[in-house]
C-alpha cells in the first residue's frame, strides 16, 4: 500500500515499450465499487476470490507489466503462477509508508490502529512477497524513477 507500484509500473512499461495493468483497476472496473466498498459489502474472503480471478486472468492475458494488489500473494496458486515469471517486489519501511499514505482509513485493511496493522500486515507478507520476487527494491527515499532505475537494472531489461 502506498509503495508507488502503480507509478513504477506505468514508468517501467513505457520504458520498457510494453503496456501496463493494475488488477485494482480490473477489480474496481468489474465490480463497479471501489475495493474498500467490496471489503465493506462482503468481506476480505469475498474480496480475495474476486482478486484472486482477476490476476490468474491477466497473468494469462497481459504481455506487459501487470501490478497486482499487496494480498495478492496471500494465495498459493496464484504464487505458484508468479513463479515463472519477473517478479519485483518493491518494499518500504512503516515510516515511509506513513509519509505516502497516511496510512488512512480509505486503506480497508488499516482502519484501526494503522501503524500497528501495517506492521503485522508486512511481517505476515514480506516472506511471500521474496518468495515470489526475482528482484527486491527498496522505495525509501527514492524517486519513482530512480526505483524504475533500479527495478530494470535488477531485472537486467533494456530499455525499448
């Protein structure tokens, strides 16, 4: 949340000439709602089966660079499907994460206490999300380019 994935993606697929998919933007597109709406409605469980349709259908559709949504990961076949394919994992520390977002109540996950949740969100994360990842790059401190920079240079692409 916050850590800039859909920014990167946009700079790292025009750099790369390739186009550039946000499962959120699937989701919100589908559903007709926004995701906080969906958790509110029905629930993480729901919410998680619509996700976990929408990234198996642009892993299998999408050429370019697909961001997907931070509980994305939390499926094991849909982690199983990423383990073929580059996969960057752009990290950052609560503080920053807390300069980014706020870490506001519009984060459905995040509604109480958000510094504490954030923390146990990440510490249940992180081993899946490196589980995953063919690259791990740290956003703190850094411009959007200069992690499209290092995210490139990681994946040993060339630009287009």
């Amino acid at each position: 949340m916050g850590v800039g994935k859909s920014t990167v993606g946009q700079l790292l697929a025009g750099r790369l000439g390739v186009g550039y998919r946000d499962t959120d933007d699937d989701i919100v597109a589908e559903q007709g709602r926004a995701i906080a709406e969906i958790f509110v409605d029905e629930g993480e469980a729901a919410f998680r089966a619509i996700e976990k349709a929408a990234v198996h259908r642009a892993l299998a559709e999408h050429e370019g660079v697909l961001a997907l949504g931070g509980g994305s990961i939390l499926d094991a076949d849909t982690r199983a499907l990423l383990g073929g394919q580059r996969v960057v994992y752009l990290s950052m520390d609560v503080e920053e994460a807390v300069k980014r977002t706020g870490l506001n109540a519009a984060r459905p996950l995040l509604a109480v206490n958000p510094r504490k949740q954030w923390r146990e969100l990440m510490e249940a994360r992180r081993s899946l999300y490196k589980e995953v990842a063919t690259a791990v790059v740290a956003t703190d401190g850094r411009t959007p380019e200069e992690v499209t920079q290092v995210a490139l240079d990681a994946l040993e692409l060339k630009e287009a």
